[in-house]
C-alpha cells in the first residue's frame, strides 16, 4: 500500500466546514473544530497507521487543540466559523473522505461542549494535560486509544477503498 497523502491541518478543518449545514443551524465554532480536527486525527492515526497532518495538537484546558487552527480561527470566537465555499473534493483521497465523512456524521452530532467533555474522559487528552502548560498530544497516545476504538474491519475497509 502506498504512503497515505499528508494534509495541512487547514485542509482538515475546511472539509469539516464545507459539511456543516447552516440552513438548519448547524454551525462549527472553533472549539468544536478542534474536537472534530482531533477525532478525525486519532481516526486516521488508527485507521490508515499514520497521521492526517503533522502539526501538534496539545492538550488546552478546553481539550486537545492544533494551536495553529485555533490562531487561524480565533477571530470568530464562540461563533459559527463559514463554510469554505472553494473546498475541491478531488483534493482528497477517496478513502480519507470516508474517514472525514464518518468522523463528522459521528462526532458532529454533538455540541461544542459535549465533545469537550468527550475528550475530557479519554487518555490522550487526560495523559497529557497539565495546567497551564499546553503539552503535545503525541501521535503514539493517540494510536494507543484510537486503535482500541477503531474495528480492524474499519482499518481494513480503509486499506480496500485506498487501493481503487
């Protein structure tokens, strides 16, 4: 199998984006961006053995972040971010749009500050967390969680679709 593509964690958030809804209210504020940045990290970690993107999620207070998304986003604070309205689809390999897809029919569902508090119980975030100190997340703690959570049939479908 070939080395899985590498994205840019903007590239991640903007297809989160594009899939929200906000004709029926469903918006994405940055913090839940983060959440689903993260799920969707563990999945592809688990999934695909390697990361969807290579830059650091720490674990905040709020719950893990990619810093350089919460920078990027910050503006709109608790609000609802827009969605990209140039997101090309071919920019993404089939399979990874399964992941994405699934991650957000999944983890999209909830609010904000149920997907903290989500984040909040499992060992990534709870074994890096210190106060005040923004401690990386590392991509070997989020294999160890997510592989226990994701179904080898899952890994297996993945490898199957990236193959075609």
């Amino acid at each position: 199998m070939d080395v899985p593509k590498l994205y840019q964690p903007n590239q991640i958030a903007r297809y989160f984006l594009a899939k929200a809804d906000d004709e029926i209210g469903d918006q994405i504020s940055n913090l839940k961006l983060q959440k689903l940045c993260y799920y969707a990290q563990g999945v592809a970690v688990a999934a695909r053995n390697e990361p969807f993107f290579r830059a650091a999620i720490e674990a905040w207070a709020h719950g893990p972040v990619v810093p350089e998304l919460y920078q990027f986003y910050r503006d709109h604070g608790a609000n609802g971010i827009p969605a990209p309205a140039d997101l090309r689809l071919d920019d993404y390999d089939a399979a990874d749009r399964m992941i994405l897809d699934d991650v957000f029919d999944y983890y999209g569902q909830y609010s904000a500050w149920r997907l903290r508090e989500m984040t909040h119980q499992e060992p990534p975030w709870k074994e890096a967390y210190e106060r005040g100190m923004n401690h990386v997340i590392s991509i070997d703690a989020l294999r160890d969680y997510f592989s226990a959570e994701v179904a080898a049939d899952y890994a297996q479908k993945y490898e199957q679709i990236s193959r075609r």
